[in-house]
C-alpha cells in the first residue's frame, strides 16, 4: 500500500468526527450585516471635517502621507477634500489640524464600484 493512503485511512475518520462535531456547536462568525458589529472606542473611520473651525491653513493636506487630501475653494475658504480611495485612516490629519477641524467617524461601511462615492467634501452642520 502507498503511504498516502495510509495517511488518508487516518486523517478521514477524524476529518468527518469534526464535520459532525461543527454541525452541533455554536458558529465562530456574526451574521454580517444582520447583526450589528460593535465598534471599538478608539475606531478611526471616515473623516468628519467641520468647515466653521477650520482656517484654511493646508496643514493637513501637506502632512498627509500618502497624498489623500487637496484643498479646494468652496465659496471664499480653501477646505480640504479626503480621497478615501488613498486614505490610510492615520489621521494624521487631524493630529496636525491646529483648530481640531478634523475628526474620527465610526462609519465604516464606505466599499464602492464608483470612487466619485470616496470623495468626502465639506459639508455645512444642516445638511
């Protein structure tokens, strides 16, 4: 007999005892997205930018590391815009934002086909 079908003789029995043993116990896994995932504290999602506290300084498009940010003129202010298709989710951003105009989100569902919907531009505190 070949030594692979000796090995397979062995490891088959147990292979199934686990199968049917699986079978019976609780799942490892959440339902996503039926059940609601808890979010840690500390969670550094899609950045929220308030445009009245920010001063148009270009600190954070300058300091960002891998390029994801450019300062746009919206009406008379220069505020930033976030290409979340190059972000890194560093925040090193909002570290270097002098007003504190930037900050963390707990959204994090942000997966897309088209990358107009990665571009988060300033919005006004109604809207």
């Amino acid at each position: 007999m070949h030594l692979w079908y000796k090995t397979l003789k062995k490891i088959i029995p147990s292979m199934i005892g686990q199968v049917v043993k699986s079978l019976f116990e609780k799942p490892n896994t959440r339902r996503y997205p039926m059940v609601a995932v808890s979010i840690p504290e500390d969670f550094r999602g899609k950045q929220v930018l308030d445009p009245e506290r920010c001063i148009s300084c270009g600190l954070c498009a300058r300091d960002c590391p891998s390029g994801a940010i450019k300062m746009t003129e919206f009406g008379t202010k220069m505020l930033p815009v976030f290409l979340l298709d190059r972000c890194v989710f560093c925040y090193q951003c909002a570290e270097s934002c002098p007003r504190n105009a930037i900050t963390t989100s707990k959204v994090f569902e942000m997966a897309s086909t088209k990358k107009e919907e990665l571009v988060v531009t300033p919005q006004k505190k109604n809207e």
